[in-house]
C-alpha cells in the first residue's frame, strides 16, 4: 500500500505531531490521564486508517478531526465533570482582545479556566481556530457542521469567554476572612 506524504513512515509521523495532539485532547477535555488515552486512541485510530486519508486536506487537519473526535467521545464516556487542572505551560494561549481576535494574557491559567465554561465542541472550535491556526471551513470539516455554524460558534465561545475574562473573582466574605485569621493561628 503506498500512503501519502507522512503518512508514510507513521512512526516519524507520530513522533513530530504528538505533543500537538495531546495538547489539543487535553484542552478539551481538561484531564491529563483522559487526554493521554484520548491521544493514543487517535493514533490507533489513525494507522488503521491511515490508509483511507485522501490527501485532499493537509494530514493535520486530518489528525485533529480524530483527535477532536475521539476526545468529544472520551468525554461522553465519562460522565462526571473533569476535574481543575494545572496546565501551565501546556500551550501558548493568547487574550480575546476587543477586537475579537486573541492577543496575549500574562496568566494563561485564567484563560484555560476559562474554558471551562464552553461545551466541549467549542472548545474544539477554539482551539482549533487559535491553537492550531484553521481555517472556518478546515473546522467545520473537523467537526462535522457548517461554516456558518462554525462562524456562530465561535463567535458565541468568544463572547462567552470574554464575560467569563471580565467578570472579577468573588470577593471573600468578612466572616471568610476572620475564620482564615482563626485557621492560621
């Protein structure tokens, strides 16, 4: 069997496109250990079928629809909530500037909180278009809707995230303040 391009020497293949791939899992489904075994169960996924890759898209818009897929099935399968994570230096996230577009934050951290807010497909939304630079059309192929739907999505997730980004942490209680006084004592 010839494969494409990449594809070729899947070994190679895997090596180079990992740490991407895990990162993606892992903003989606925000657990370390699930996102390790989301990651290796795209890769499986992957040289089964690598075969059927038709070259008619980059092979890494290819991966990240497995990974993304496999990530939102993941979650299905696990029902409760996935628990807070440090993911400090997972990956280089930037901040939803005005202009809707995402510039810098000094604390990534606040933002991958952030996150947590947006249902798992548009996390995949986001961090498909912010992470992994995607066309609308390259998402939409991913996620298996529309471009227009793509364009609401993610318009929704941005909006969210900003109210999520400008709402100020609860204020501790005086009644906290004294008590936490009294603990450290």
């Amino acid at each position: 069997m010839a494969f494409r391009g990449e594809l070729a020497d899947f070994e190679r293949f895997y090596e180079r496109t990992y740490p991407g791939a895990y990162r993606t899992a892992l903003a989606i489904v925000r657990e370390p250990g699930l996102a390790a075994d989301v990651t290796q169960d795209a890769y499986v996924k992957a040289f089964r079928e690598r075969s059927r890759f038709r070259g008619d898209a980059p092979v890494s818009a290819w991966l990240h629809r497995i990974v993304v897929n496999e990530a939102l099935a993941g979650i299905r399968r696990r029902s409760r909530r996935p628990r807070e994570i440090d993911m400090t230096g997972v990956w280089g996230v930037r901040d939803l500037g005005a202009s809707g577009e995402l510039t810098r934050v000094p604390d990534r951290l606040v933002v991958l909180d952030a996150l947590d807010v947006l249902t798992p497909k548009a996390r995949a939304a986001i961090v498909l278009r912010y992470y992994h630079d995607h066309d609308y059309a390259t998402i939409a192929s991913i996620l298996g809707t529309s471009v227009g739907n793509i364009g609401v999505l993610l318009t929704r997730s941005l909006d969210r995230l900003r109210a999520e980004l400008s709402t100020p942490p609860p204020a501790a209680s005086p009644a906290a303040s004294a008590q936490e006084v009294r603990d450290e004592r």
